[in-house]
C-alpha cells in the first residue's frame, strides 16, 4: 500500500513539474560607464567601479584600538576613493 501511495505521489509530482510555467522576464541592464561595450543580465556587485583612464585610488590610513573580549588590540584601517587625475 505505502509503494502504491509513493508511485502516485511520484505520478503527480510529474504531472504538476510538466505544466507549462511563465516565462520570466529578461533583465537588461545598460552600461553605467563608457568604458562598457557589453550589457550584462546582472548588475555589477558593487556601485563603485574603475572609472576609467587617467584616475588612481587615493587611500587614507590609521591605526584604530578595538575592545574585544580577549583584550584591547590596535588594528589597521584603510579607506580608499577613486580620484580622477
């Protein structure tokens, strides 16, 4: 009874898997930057990017104390921008 019960089950899951779905909708996304010949169907992960020829990174960094449960400790921070030269 328990392996009729499961081919039945079996059975409609088929059925149900073969129903015609809708179709989603394509995403396009346009380049943010020139430098881009290509569209993408995703985003780029980040919001900052590379912008181009003639810029560098221009990067600040300190010493910052953090209390931690083991005990204070002294760690390097970096900040970092793009700078158009």
């Amino acid at each position: 009874m328990k392996w009729l019960a499961a081919i039945l089950a079996f059975v409609l899951l088929g059925l149900l898997a073969a129903a015609p779905a809708e179709a989603r909708t394509k995403l396009r996304v346009r380049p943010l930057y020139p430098y881009r010949h290509t569209n993408t169907p995703y985003p780029p992960s980040y919001d900052i990017e590379y912008p181009g020829p003639n810029a560098y990174r221009e990067c600040v960094d300190r010493l910052v104390v953090e209390h931690r449960p083991s005990g204070t400790v002294i760690v390097p921070r970096m900040r970092c921008r793009w700078v158009r030269g």
